[in-house]
C-alpha cells in the first residue's frame, strides 16, 4: 500500500507530542495509505483522547 503524504500529515498533526517507537510510526505510515475518510477519524479519535488526557 502506497502511503499518501497528506494523509501521513494529518497523523502526524495529530500526535504531535508525542513520542512514538519506529513500530509506531511505521504503523502510522500503514494508516497513512487507507481511505481519506478513515485516516481523518483516526486522527480526530487521538486529538479528542489527547484533549480529554489533560
């Protein structure tokens, strides 16, 4: 799967502060390559968990 780089932004955007294992970011990199559609959810999912933690 290809990853799209405006999509890998908008993941990126949403851990920023957070530091992550290379697993992680090549985990990241997998997400980056799905549908425009899930890769927004997913990252609105870690900014909502990332607000509610503080």
């Amino acid at each position: 799967m290809k990853v799209d780089n405006e999509y890998l932004e908008f993941l990126t955007d949403a851990i920023a502060g957070i530091d992550l294992t290379q697993g992680e970011k090549r985990t990241l990199e997998w997400v980056a390559g799905w549908e425009k559609s899930t890769v927004k959810n997913i990252a609105s999912i870690i900014i909502k968990a990332k607000a509610a933690a503080q």
